[in-house]
C-alpha cells in the first residue's frame, strides 16, 4: 500500500474512532483529506514545491497510530519510585 493510501485509511479509522463533538473541526479534517485524495503529494510541477524533494519522507513507512508496544496503557510504571507527598 502506498503513504497515500495508507494515510487515508488510517484517516478514516481515526475518525470512526473519535466523538466528533466538534462539527467545525470535522468539516476541515473532512475538506482536507478529499483535497489530498484528489491532489495528492505536491510535485516539482507546482511552482511553490519546485525545489522540495520528497523522495524521502514518502521512503518512509510512518503509522498513524502508536504501536501496541508503545501506547500508554500497555507501559508498566511499577518500577518507578516517586517523591511520596508529605
């Protein structure tokens, strides 16, 4: 799966995940990934991008979501000694 893909799926698992208790916030998240659908990653074509590289950034496999490892929840805090308030 390309980023592209990848990030639009992730998008919509995201938003199936949240209350949208915001409606405002919704319509700009909305509004912006159907202009990245449509447009995708900017190109050397766009005058504004003609200099940026992004061989690199779309190299990489981010993640949207923290791994399962690494989230909150499933990190053991017992071993820490805290300062005990008197």
């Amino acid at each position: 799966m390309e980023l592209k893909e990848k990030l639009v799926s992730s998008f919509i698992a995201f938003e199936n995940q949240i209350s949208i208790e915001n409606p405002f916030v919704h319509s700009m998240r909305t509004e912006a990934l159907t202009h990245f659908e449509t447009q995708g990653f900017p190109e050397k074509k766009e005058e504004a991008w003609k200099y940026t590289s992004l061989k690199k950034v779309l190299k990489e496999d981010f993640s949207v979501f923290a791994k399962i490892e690494h989230a909150l929840e499933s990190v053991s805090y017992t071993h820490l000694t805290l300062p005990r308030a008197i």
